[in-house]
C-alpha cells in the first residue's frame, strides 16, 4: 500500500485483437484523504486504473492485493468473466469492502481494454446514450447549473431519537427560505443521510412537501428497504437512494418492492462498470 499514484506505463497504441496480453501484478494506493486506487499491469506494457470504495481504504487496498493471486496470468480482457470468476470464487461474497474491491478491480480491466483497442470504454459499451446530462451542485446559471442539495438543516442534526415539532418547524423553515431566494426555476433535493428515524422522516416528508422538494435522498438507512418502500407510498415525492446499495441483487430488491425511483450507485461501491450496466438495465425496466 502506497502514499500516493504513480504515473501508468501505456503502450504506444493498441495492441492487435490477436495479440497475447496477460496481467503482471496489481498494485494498491491508499491516499491520505482515504482515497483508494488500484493498478493492473500487464505484459504488454499496458496497465488499468480503478478507484475502490473511500470509507476502510486500507482494507480495500490490502484486498485488492489478494486478488493477484487468481488475476496475475490471466488475459485481462475477459472483464465479465473476471468479475464473475472474484465474485462467486469468494467463501464470503458480497458487502460493502469485497465489492469495493471488485469494483476498482473492474474499472481497471476495462481501462486496459480500451487502451488495448486504441478507443474509450464507453465505445466498447455500444456509444453513448445521451449527449448531455443534468448536474446538480453550486448554483451557477451561467454554466447551466440550475438544481442543488441540501440536508434537513435545523442548527443541528438530527437526532438517533424521534424528533418534536421544534426540529421540525426549524427544517421547514430553513427550506422555506432556499425556496423563497431561487423560486421554482431551481430544482432542491433534500439528502437525510439515512440519519433521521422513520418516524421523524415521514414528519419531514410530509412537513417539506408543500415547497416542491426535487427528491428525497436515504430517507432511512438504506439497506432498511421495507421501511423506505412504506415511506414512498406516502408521498408523492421521489425517494432516491443507492450510494451505500451494491450489486444487482441490492438494487434489485429496492426496485422490487419500488422503495426508490431514482437510484445513485456509485461505480466505486455497486460493483464497478460492469454491474453498473446491469443496473441501469433493470432500473429502465421499472
């Protein structure tokens, strides 16, 4: 595990489809500000970049290392059957560092493919499918910026206990003020962090309603689906969540039970670009 990144070696251009390329080693990064990435180099002079969950970097990096074992001689270009073949050959599958792990992993083996084949990833994965997309952040309408998110600000956070009417008006009133100083031409999102009990977040649902939220984020802690699947159908607000969710089977289950109409996976965390692509796939059939 190092302190910093390094530059990659690329070769002078893409390699023929035919050629012979295997993996030579993985190496792991664990930033001070705890981000985590991981190279795959190969015998071709070629090597991949991937990014790994940031909570328990070191713990990500030491796994990514342990990989090596199976990953060093293979063809890296075989990315599903990779990502396939670290998953289920795994006792334990699954959670939020093994597939962290998975993840970075993933992003790195496509990262070699495409520099293999002298193009982008999002060329090897069919073109894109827009031209724009919408952004939320600072404000700034001369960049086009014209959506933010904000938390349940009271003066604090809430608290691990149900809140009063006292926190409650204090949110509203908070929220009331950012509707009042940008009117209805910006869209505001309102992300709880999953750390407001259910019954104070059906409370400021309900409360924050009549100011025209964009959407609700991790009304609840987020692998609570039952929970958030019941607070979605009081309200006629979008509930969003996914950052904290992974793989499939996790999504899965919050569009089964239709506990969220937006998802965030993060490519870092849900299992790299390859289960990304999977779960934008369901996600459309909902």
């Amino acid at each position: 595990v190092g302190g910093g990144l390094v530059a990659a070696t690329v070769a002078e251009g893409p390699i023929r489809p035919d050629e012979q390329i295997t993996v030579t080693g993985i190496e792991a990064f664990a930033l001070k500000n705890t981000w985590v990435f991981v190279k795959v180099s190969t015998d071709a002079g070629i090597s991949g970049w991937g990014e790994m969950l940031k909570a328990d970097a070191r713990a990500c990096a030491a796994g990514a290392l342990e990989v090596a074992a199976y990953l060093v001689g293979q063809d890296p270009r075989r990315v599903t059957h990779h990502w396939q073949a670290i998953h289920r050959g795994a006792f334990y599958r699954g959670g939020p560092i093994k597939t962290a792990i998975l993840s970075g992993i993933d992003q790195a083996l496509w990262d070699i493919s495409g520099k293999c084949y002298g193009v982008p990833v999002y060329k090897l994965l069919g073109g894109p499918t827009r031209d724009r997309a919408r952004v939320y952040g600072r404000l700034d309408p001369e960049r086009g910026i014209n959506a933010m998110k904000t938390g349940p600000i009271a003066g604090r956070q809430a608290t691990k206990y149900v809140e009063g009417q006292k926190f409650i008006d204090a949110v509203v009133e908070q929220f009331s003020a950012l509707r009042d100083e940008h009117g209805d031409t910006v869209d505001i999102g309102v992300d709880f962090h999953g750390a407001v009990q259910p019954p104070t977040a059906l409370l400021l649902m309900k409360a924050l309603e009549p100011y025209n939220p964009w959407f609700y984020e991790e009304v609840v802690q987020p692998l609570n689906v039952d929970v958030m699947a019941e607070l979605a159908r009081q309200t006629h607000v979008p509930l969003a969540t996914g950052e904290r969710i992974f793989t499939k089977w996790g999504f899965a289950e919050i569009l089964e039970k239709r506990a969220a109409t937006i998802l965030q996976p993060d490519v870092c965390y849900a299992g790299g670009i390859t289960e990304l692509r999977i779960i934008a796939g369901m996600a459309e059939a909902y």
